[in-house]
C-alpha cells in the first residue's frame, strides 16, 4: 500500500467582506512535498490577487480585494491527499443585518452536493449567560441544558479548577446512564480538551454536529482527578424545523440571479421564511409535482417543468435521480463490507473487501480519519483481489465507523466491540448498624472500572443533591457508602453488573444501651477510698455523675475516668459530707444507674481491760453471712473487732489457713479491725469463710459465705426447624452453667455461611427459648449462634448451627389430566408448577382416594420426576380420586386434585388403522435394502393384529413383524425380489375389525438386451438392432445405452443414452476404421450389469480421392522483448523473504539482468532470481532497512531491450 500524506492542519470553509483579504493555511505532515491549490478545480498561479506562501510544512493562500466572483469552492493538494473549502463574500449591509444566532448552526447545503470539512459559518453573538460557579465540586463551570434544531450544531462546555488537583482531571461525557460518548466520535460528534496555563483551568467541550431527533435526551459530564469526582447532568432538546406552511416545492428550484446556466445556488429561503409579499400572492391549487414526474416518461419532464414554473431543471432532476436511485452494482468492488460487525473486546478482528482490480490501491477511514501502520494495532494486506484490514486486540475506542476508499468509491461498515459479561466475585454482605452510624458496602468484580447499578429494593439509587448516597470505585472494587443511616435505609441493596447481581440485607435499628454492671453501694471509713463502677454496651456512650441531684465536679479528691464501657467515680480520703447517693446518667438516654455511700464512723469507747474479742458483724457468732462479688473484681471485706489485749485473728476455709501473705488471697490485720481481700475473684475462691479472734480474755467466731458470680456458659448449639420462603424458626436448652445469677434473656446473630459478619438479629432479649427468624433471601445459606445474658454480662457465643437455607415449598402442579384409562390402570399426565423457587423440585408425589372415603393412599412407590406416570393394579369399577403434590427441601406443595372421581374400566373404542400417505400408493424398494413400515392404530381393548401376504399367511422366517399397543411394524432387513407382492393387515376386537392393503414392488437392475447384429453398413454409418432383455429387473426398462470402440483402441465410447427404441444408426464413423459395438438395458436401479456386444465388426470402407494439403506461408514470430505486466512497489516487514515480480514477451528468449539503484545484483548471494513461463522474480533474502531502494529488471534480444522499475520499502516492526 503506497502511503498517503495527510494534513496535521487543514483549511477550513470561512466567510469575508467584499474588497477584505483573507489567509487560508494548511501543515502537512512530510516536508518537502509538492503541495498545489485549486479553484473551482483549476490550479492558482501566484499572482497579486493570490499570494502563495510555503514554508517547510506550513503553507497558505491569500486571497486579496475579495468580489462575488472568489465566492466558489477552493481546494490544497498534497500528494495524493485533497481537502475542499469554500469562500462565502458578504457584502457589508448584508452583515450588518444579519442577526447573530444563540448557537452558531451550519448552512444548509445545496441539492445535490457535499460539502466537505465545511464548518459553521461564525457571527458576533451576545454573551451567554455566566453560568453558576460550583463552590462544592471540582467544576468552576457546568454545562447547561441547550435547545437545537434539526440540522444545526450545538456545543457543551464544562470548565475544571486545576489548582488545587494533584493529578490532571479526566473527562467523561455520557448519554443516558451508560452510553459512553468517546466511543461515538466522528462525523456527528467531537470532544475537545483545552488547558489554560496562566489561569490553571481545563475547558472540556463537546459538539454535537447537524443534529438529529434521536439526540434528544440526558447527558451526563463525569470529572475525576485521583481520589476526587464530580459529576453534572444537562438535557438537549431538539426540534423540528418550522412547518413551511403553502409554500410550493417548485419554489425551491428557483434559482437565484438571473436565471443563466452560471446563476447561483438554489435558493430554500422560500422553503425556510415567509416573505411579505407571501399574502398578497394568489394561492395556486395543490399539484403533487413530484408524483407528476414518477409517473411521467423522461420525454415529458421539460415540458412538465415549464407547465409549472420550474425553472432550474437541473437541480429537479438531480433530485429525481436520487428518489428513483437504486444500488448499482460497483464498478471497483466486487465484493464490499457487511453492514455490521460485531467481535469481543481483546480479540482480533478481519475486515475483507474484494476488489476489481488487483492492482488498485485502497485508503482505510476510521470515523472519517485515515489509518496509519503503527506498530501492531492495524495490519494492512493486499492478496490477489483481497484488501484486509486487521484490527488486533479490539476495545472499546475500536467501536466506530469504517469505510474502505478506492478513488470515488467507498464502502461502509459499522464495528460494534462487545465486552465480556461482569461477573460478581465478592459478593455484598448483611449489615446490621445503629442509627447515625456510617454503612458501607462493598463488592469485588471481575474487571477494572467496570460499570455497575445500584439498586434499594428494586429501584436504582443515584447521587442526590444532599450526597445521601456515595459511589467509589477502586480498581475492582465498588463501594455503595451511606454516610448516616437512618430507620428508612433498612432493606435489600443490590448491585448488578451485565453478569449477575448480588443482595445483602441491612437492618437500621434504634440506638438501645444495656447495663453489662450497675452500681454498687458502699460502706467505707474516714480516709478511705470509695469507687464506684458501672459498666455500659456502647463505648461510645458519656454520661455525668451526680450526687443527691447535682452535678459531681471532679477535683484533687474526686476523679471520674471513662475508659472503654467502664465509666468510674472515684473518691479519696472519704469524710462525712461524701456520704449521699450517687448516680452516673448517660448522654442521650433517659435512665441513670444509682447507689449509696455509707460513712462510718469509728468511735473510741473506754473499754476496760481483758475484754473478750468481739466480731462486729451484722449476723450472730455461729450464724453464716453471704457476700456476693462478681468474678474478675476484687473483694475486699472490713470487718470490726473488738477486745483487750488486741486480739490475734485467723482466717480459714475449711481446713486451710489462709495467711498475711502477699497472694491472690490474704489478709491483714489492724488492731480494730482486720480486712479480707481477694485480688480478682474466681470461681474457685466460692465458699464459706471462718474468722475467729482470740485473746487471754477469749475468743469469738463468725462464718462467711462468699458467693462468686460471672457472666453464663455459652448455650450449645442451636437447633433450626420449620423453615419457610423468608424465615425459620430457632431453639436451644438453658446454659449448663448461668454463672450464678438467673439468665435474663438471649440475643441472637446470624450470617450468611461464607461471610464473616455477624448480624443481630434482636435488640430485646428473648425470654423464650425459641426464637423466630425473618427477612432472609431464599437460596442463602445461613448460621445462627446465641448468647446468654444475666445481670453480670453477655457470654460468650455458641457454635453456630447447622447451615440451612430458607426455602419454601413450590406452587402447586397444574392442569391435572387423565390421558387414558382401562380395567386396571390409568395414565395421568399435568403441568409443573408455576413457581419453583431457589429450593428446585425434587419431584411428584402420586396420591388416590376411593370415593366416599377421606384416606388417600400413595400410588407410586416413591416420587417420580416426569409430569405424567402410569398407575397399575387398580381395582376395577372402582370410583377414584387422583391428587399431585410437588415436593422439594421444604416439603410437599398445596396438591393438585381431580374436580371428580374416575370411573377405572377400560372404554370400548372401534378399531381403526391410520395408514400414512406414502403407502397408499406402491411401495417400490430396491434389492438389498431394508424395508421398515411403521402403521400407527387405534382401538380399546388392544386388538388382534394379522399380516397377509397374497391372501396367505407371512412367513416369520422371511419377515419380521411387530405389535404394540398403538402400532404395528413390518421390517425386512434385506429386500429380495420374492418379497414383492400385496400385504394385507389385520386388526380386530371382538365382531369389529378394520384392515388396510399395501403393495410392495423390489426392483433390480435388469439383464442385457438379446440379438444384437449390424443390419447395414453404408458411408460412415452403421445401422444396429437388439431385442428387448430377458430380465426387465420387476420394473420398467426406461431406455438403452449404445457404444462404440475402434478395434485398434478397443477403447468404448457411448453414442447415445437413454435410447427408448430397438435400432439405431451410428452416424459419424471415421473412413477406414473397424467399429465393434455394445447396448446395455436401463431402468430405475441402473444399467444391466453385462451389455450385449456385436459378434461382427463394421468396416468404414476408404473412398478413391486425393487429398492435397495447402502450401501456407511461415509466420515470423521474433519480436523485441516487452513487459506485459510491470513490476509495482511493495512495502515489506524486514526479517521475512520479499519477492519482485514481472511478465515478459519476447522472442528470441530475452537476457535478463536485475539491478538495484544501477548496480548489477548477478554476483549477489542474497538475492536469487527465477523465469518460469515468462514470470520474473527477484527473491530478496531477509532484508533489512538497508535493502531498500529502486529495482530495475532489464532484458535484451537481437531485436531490442525493455526494463521496468519500482521501489521496494524495508519497514522495522516497532
């Protein structure tokens, strides 16, 4: 393919003033290329009024002093590539007048002509309104909704602040919801992209070119830079031109100017405005000129034309030829492209065009822009009569418009790039979130920057105005974000790409704190230090701490810490005025947790000397006390004694004496009291505690019980029963363990099997142990597990239950029938249910009922999958009932029942044989074949069924015959000719019976004919006679074959076929030669399988004349050597073989030499040359960019030379 320079700048079509200049300018890509302007198709020469201006690649015209006469179509050519523009002069009253259109719309264009890269005429228009700048987004300018007509232009404008953007802003223009517009780029519609560097702002346009109605709509401009987005949506509005009223269409071929050959163009303005004159005009009858001249031979349409008043009958005719046009046949292509192409995005792509020509180079357009070779993405090749363009690794840019350009001539097709459906992944998960907290849901996709919808119980969400929702987008992964959810959020969200969708569940509950640990009361002492402790479920949760109704003001003495869930009021150096209630109330939630603070005071009686120890506790000596204390929490017990001397005091439980260490358990003993203290309580430390004090005077004794109490034992497992579409019931046993404490309630979660995200199902406990789960999705599968809760907590989880999924039970079967019934069985057949569900069909289950009774009673054993079954040993006369239920995982459906019982007796139906069309008339069959009749019958009970053959009874030997219920069937393997004859069948029941008759025939190839002799023999004719066969094979003998040998040869040619009588003549026999003849018998099967031949030969006997050959002059045939067909450039990949080809004439055989810029390649070991039937090659050896150049092939004879030439172009691949 030879390459074509192309325009980097082209001229466009603008207007100028009459006595104004105006400058046209072009670039090319290539310097140094002879580059020529036109007018009107004649080149312009440099001169005062055209000044001709080149400069490397750049190049311009100016046109000086401008008139009417410059106002034509202008032309540039650079090598093989041509560009149209056209001047339009205005003279300046006309411009003044003008009014400037809102937006600016393309002229109309002539009948009958195109215009090429013609551009809309520009005009002074009144600024636009300044559209809102955005103050929260990345636009500083939006497009706005915008009105046009059909045919006019129409641009879009959004401007971006790059400013502040770390990374340039990408631009994406979109119609509807998902059409993407930069796949769409060409003749109609162009995107453009402009940065203003002394201000930072990028400007994206769109335009959308001569629109159509089917423009109209929403659009939708997206912006992104990095982590940013943006978004904008406007609406075009297009509508029709103004009716044109009364106005005739013979005005509109009305020329403009004088109304000579050379007048102007036509003029629609009559078709487009209403003059003032238009009223005053007559009103002429309306004629329907167009239908005139279809109808009219082109004889008659001057005439018509000047009847009406037309006077640019050329303009009418061009017109007329394009209604009455029809596709030609193309004079360049033999074959074009299809209409449409459709191939999946990365694969590769072929289109083929056949050309007329083989040596015809063609031109590739992609949206109007010529393809170039750039490394891979597009192939260009020319075999033989076939242009290919390949397309490799197709995306969505390469979905456009293609045209192949031969000359004039062009062909279209249109490229439609499928992606490959989006497949989901990850899918959603269930959310369960307070109200006020952020949701978001997450999903993974298959591909990068794939499109996907998102749905709220079935109705899409977009971005609202307040940001109610957000949409972000990571590499694969979608992310939906509710930033504060609210009760109305709670529902099924589904996101749905081209290849699936996926649901989760999110559940909005009230915001509901529970109290893990409430507030104890304390007794305390002087300097002590009193804490009080309370535990709550929400971390987040502050409260304030009052005492006796006011607010507590922490202080050097008084500390209130938050840490977690705990929140602590804490008091040191207790005194008298701390004693009081104490309260902690929680931020946002109308309760408070409350306790007393207990001073005591110690007082100093005078006790006289060896008083008795005495234990001052609330209970008797001998008398237990219970103190309970949570585990985890330190106990520590203040107990008062008494006694003098001070007594010494011992702890014990049971046998074991509990020392003043330092451990876990300890004490510590003062001489007014001792403290028992245990550091984090276990369950282990539960039991009774002695303490006895003693001195000289005495002793006392007193026991403790101390009780530990925790959180309960997980529950076991729970067990799930009585499922349903959307819900299931829950059970499970009491803890084995309530940690102490009566358990309160449970609250329960529940996932789905692969997610990890537990979801509470309850916010109340449940006293019950059962529990009711609802607004599941059928066909998940999901697990439960439970906690138990007492005053001290929550416990731990416990094992999830088994994996079930919610499923339903299927509608119930339709359109139960009976299809046949006898003395001891019936056939029922019905429809599957209309609703199968995610839980599918395992099968029916058959069920009967006698009449009279209420006990239905299984007809099959097990389920049957099929709609229909047979149903056996069922008691005749009797009066039953048929049901169908369907069954599946979730158990049996609502059944199917008979509206009235079935009586079981086999009903009495006449027989009757049903003998198909083909057998009505004979069979015939050939020998060998296999013979298989199938005729079908009726008849109740089953009837007997008879097979004559001739009136006699078949020989089960010869034929095999078989019956069923509703058929009967002769069949023989291998057809002899004794099997042809009449066959009769047979059935009946009881006195009735009905029978059919068929004839079969079994044909063969039939013998040779008999008596075959020469009658005569006479010139170069024979004439032959035979006898008919002995063996006709049971069939016609439609014909003979006759054939001829010469006894030198023996070698049989056939002189007539198919020949229906008994003798013939063999015309055209060769004088001197000796003829044999043989005849072969024809028919249906063929010919006979020996002929029959003549025992004599016929002798063609030599007449007496003399022949005498005429003396002709001997040709010359020397001529000078001549190139029929020449060699041609070729471009080729370097690396692969290349071949130089020509044809050459030439007598005697020409001396061919092969050069290359000049020089001779004949001692060349790289380059091989081959002649074969007057074909030249020249082999080039893998070449290399330096094998480049122009080859030339020369041949010499005594007579003269000729050489031919062309250049051979070595690319690199990239």
């Amino acid at each position: 393919m030879a390459y074509l320079y192309a325009f980097t700048k082209k001229p466009k079509s603008s207007e100028v003033l009459v006595g104004d200049s105006i400058t046209f300018e072009a670039e090319i890509e290539k310097a140094g290329l002879k580059v020529k302007w036109q007018k009107n198709n004649a080149d312009i020469a440099a001169s005062d009024k055209y000044i001709i201006k080149a400069d490397s690649k750049s190049h311009s015209l100016t046109i000086n002093n401008a008139s009417a006469e410059d106002e034509v179509a202008y032309a540039i050519i650079a090598g093989t590539s041509k560009v149209k523009f056209e001047l339009k002069v205005k003279k300046p009253e006309e411009a003044k007048e003008a009014p400037a259109p809102a937006p600016p719309a393309p002229e109309a264009p002539a009948v009958g002509e195109e215009k090429k890269d013609a551009a809309p005429a520009e005009a002074p228009a009144p600024p636009p309104p300044e559209a809102p700048k955005d103050e929260i987004g990345l636009f500083l300018e939006r497009p706005v909704d915008g009105d046009v007509t059909v045919g006019a232009n129409i641009k879009f404008t959004a401007r971006v602040n790059g400013a502040n953007l770390m990374k340039k802003p990408v631009a994406k223009w979109f119609k509807g919801k998902w059409m993407d517009l930069s796949s769409k780029v060409g003749k109609h519609l162009q995107i453009a992209e402009t940065y203003d560097r002394n201000n930072k702002i990028y400007t994206f346009e769109i335009q959308i070119i001569k629109a159509k109605t089917t423009y109209a709509g929403g659009y939708r401009c997206e912006v992104s830079s990095k982590d940013k987005f943006d978004s904008c949506n406007f609406n075009l509005n297009v509508q029709e031109v103004a009716n044109t009223g009364d106005i005739d269409i013979r005005s509109a071929f009305k020329r403009t100017g004088d109304g000579t050959e050379e007048a102007g163009e036509l003029d629609f303005s009559a078709l487009l405005k209403k003059r003032d004159n238009e009223a005053k005009q007559e009103i002429e009858p309306d004629v329907d000129v167009w239908d005139i001249l279809r109808k009219a031979p082109p004889s008659e349409y001057e005439k018509i034309a000047f009847q009406y008043g037309i006077t640019d009958l050329r303009g009418l005719l061009k017109r007329l030829k394009k209604m009455k046009k029809e596709e030609k046949r193309s004079e360049a292509f033999l074959k074009k492209l299809d209409p449409a192409y459709q191939v999946d995005k990365g694969h590769k792509m072929k289109l083929i065009v056949e050309v007329a020509n083989p040596d015809v180079e063609v031109k590739w357009l992609k949206n109007g822009q010529e393809l170039r070779v750039t490394g891979s993405k597009y192939i260009f090749e020319s075999i033989g009569n076939k242009r290919i363009l390949t397309i490799n690794n197709c995306s969505l840019a390469d979905d456009a418009a293609y045209m192949c350009v031969i000359g004039e001539e062009k062909c279209f097709t249109e490229l439609f790039v499928r992606e490959p459906p989006v497949l989901i992944l990850r899918p959603l998960e269930d959310q369960a979130v307070m109200v006020g907290e952020r949701v978001e849901f997450e999903c993974e996709v298959s591909e990068d920057g794939a499109q996907v919808k998102w749905e709220k119980d079935g109705v899409e969400l977009t971005r609202e105005e307040t940001f109610k929702y957000r949409f972000k987008k990571d590499g694969k992964k979608h992310f939906l974000i509710i930033n504060e959810s609210t009760l109305e959020d709670s529902g099924n969200y589904i996101v749905k790409t081209n290849g699936g969708d996926s649901v989760a569940e999110l559940m909005v509950q009230e915001k509901q704190l529970e109290v893990l640990q409430g507030v104890a009361d304390l007794t305390v002492k002087a300097k002590e230090q009193a804490v009080f402790k309370c535990e709550v479920s929400d971390e987040t949760v502050t409260g304030i701490w009052v005492k006796n109704g006011k607010e507590v003001v922490p202080n050097d003495r008084i500390k209130i810490t938050h840490i977690g869930r705990v929140h602590k009021l804490t008091i040191d150096d207790v005194i008298s005025s701390d004693e009081g209630d104490y309260s902690f109330i929680p931020n946002g939630f109308a309760f408070n947790l409350s306790a007393k603070l207990h001073f005591m005071e110690v007082k100093i009686d005078f006790v006289p000397r060896q008083e008795p120890p005495k234990i001052k506790l609330d209970c008797m000596s001998g008398n237990a006390d219970t103190i309970i204390v949570v585990a985890g929490n330190k106990l520590r017990l203040d107990v008062p004694i008494s006694g003098d001397p001070a007594p010494s005091v011992i702890w014990s439980k049971g046998d074991k004496i509990i020392s003043e260490s330092d451990g876990r358990v300890h004490v510590e003993s003062h001489p007014d009291h001792c403290v028992f203290i245990i550091e984090g309580a276990e369950k282990l430390d539960e039991g009774s505690y002695t303490v006895l004090v003693k001195n000289e005077a005495g002793e006392d004794k007193a026991t403790i019980n101390v009780k530990v109490i925790e959180v309960p034992n997980p529950p076991e497992s729970p067990k799930i029963f009585n499922i349903g579409e959307d819900f299931c019931t829950v059970q499970w046993e009491v803890p084995k363990y309530d940690g102490g404490m009566p358990i309160l309630g449970y609250i329960l979660e529940r996932k789905k099997k692969k997610s990890f995200r537990w979801m509470r199902l309850n916010y109340d406990l449940v006293k019950e142990l059962t529990y009711e789960s609802k607004r599941m999705i059928e066909g998940a599968i999901y697990e439960i597990r439970i906690y138990a809760v007492n005053v001290i907590g929550m416990s731990l989880p416990s094992q999830p239950s088994q994996p079930f999924m919610p499923i339903a039970p299927t509608g119930e079967p339709t359109q139960l029938t009976v299809e046949d019934v006898s003395d001891t069985s019936i056939t029922l057949k019905w429809r599957p249910p209309e609703r199968i569900g995610a839980g599918g069909l395992d099968g029916y289950m058959v069920e009967y009922c006698k009449e009279g009774s209420s006990e239905w009673v299984p007809a099959l054993q097990g389920l049957t999958e099929r709609t229909s079954c047979l149903i056996r040993d069922l008691p005749t006369g009797e009066r039953l009932t048929f049901r169908v239920g369907a069954i599946n995982l979730a158990g049996p459906s609502e059944p199917c029942t008979m509206k009235e019982p079935v009586t079981i007796r086999e009903i009495m139906q006449r027989p009757k044989i049903w003998l198909p069309r083909y057998l009505r008339q004979k069979l015939v069959k050939r020998v060998g074949e296999t013979v298989n009749i199938v005729i079908p019958f009726q008849g109740k009970p089953r009837p007997a069924v008879t097979w004559l053959k001739d009136g006699q009874p078949i020989d089960p030997k010869q034929v095999g015959i078989r019956n069923s219920e509703a058929d009967t069937i002769l069949f023989i393997r291998s057809a002899e000719r004794h099997h042809s004859g009449e066959y009769q069948v047979k059935i009946q029941i009881e006195n009735c019976e009905d029978a059919a008759t068929i004839h079969i025939q079994i044909v063969d190839k039939p013998s040779s004919p008999q008596n075959l002799k020469i009658v005569e023999i006479w010139g170069f004719n024979v004439a032959l006679e035979w006898s008919p066969p002995q063996d006709d094979g049971n069939t016609e003998i439609t014909g003979y074959t006759i054939q001829k040998a010469d006894k030198k040869t023996m070698e049989w040619f056939t002189v007539y076929e198919h020949y229906r009588r008994l003798n013939c003549v063999v015309s055209d026999l060769i004088m001197g030669n000796e003829y044999y003849f043989r005849v072969f018998s024809d028919n249906m099967c063929g010919l006979s399988e020996k002929p029959a031949s003549s025992k004599n030969s016929a002798y063609i006997q030599k007449a007496g004349i003399a022949y005498k050959p005429p003396n002709y002059k001997e040709h010359e045939f020397d001529e000078a050597p001549k190139f029929t067909h020449p060699l041609i450039n070729r471009s080729v990949v370097a690396g692969y073989n290349a071949t130089l080809s020509c044809a050459l004439r030439g007598s005697p055989k020409p001396r061919i030499t092969w050069y290359k810029n000049k020089m001779d390649l004949s001692g060349e070991a790289r380059y091989r040359s081959f002649s074969k039937q007057g074909v030249l090659t020249l082999e080039v050896r893998k070449p290399c960019p330096f094998d480049g150049g122009v080859y030339t092939c020369k041949a010499v004879n005594e007579h003269g030379e000729a050489e031919t030439e062309c250049r051979l172009e070595v690319r690199v691949p990239q």
